[in-house]
C-alpha cells in the first residue's frame, strides 16, 4: 500500500516537472519581445545569408519567404510577425 502511494507520488512528481518545463519553454524571452522587426531581420537573416532589400519584393512574396524561413530558422511567430511588418514597411 505504501510502495503504491510513493509511485502515485513518484508519477505526479514527474508529470508537474515535465509540464513546469513545457510551460517554461514555450515563452518567448522578454529579449526577443523588445526587439524591432529590423533587428530581428538583421539578427536572423543576416547569420546565414546575404539579406536582400526590404521592397526587393512584394508582400505577398515576403509572406511565402517568411514561413518558409520561420520552419527553417526555427522563429517564434511573433518574430515573424514583427520581421515582415519591418519588411513590408517598404512597400
């Protein structure tokens, strides 16, 4: 009876753990919340390839560019609403 007590404990234990840290994780860092689009655009697309003019192309292109980027640099949606606000600025 008591072993079985202490497994229910032991499993809730480790239930709260794993979802204190999905929880924790899922945030965005206040860091990443203060920067401009321009700087994330700088920061992010800059680190891998040459970045092209903002009015290079239309909105509608830079909406196809950023959710292909967003899967590919592994960015937050928010960064990516913030970059292609930024970038279809220039349009």
């Amino acid at each position: 009876m008591v072993m079985k007590k202490f497994k229910i404990i032991f499993l809730l234990l480790i239930f709260g753990i794993i979802t204190l840290t999905l929880v924790i994780s899922c945030k965005t860092p206040q860091a990443i919340l203060d920067k401009s689009g321009a700087q994330l655009w700088g920061e992010n697309c800059a680190r891998c390839h040459n970045t092209p003019s903002p009015a290079a192309y239309s909105d509608d292109q830079w909406d196809i560019i950023a959710a292909h980027m967003k899967v590919k640099a592994g960015l937050t949606d928010k960064e990516i609403k913030k970059i292609t606000t930024f970038l279809k600025s220039a349009n």
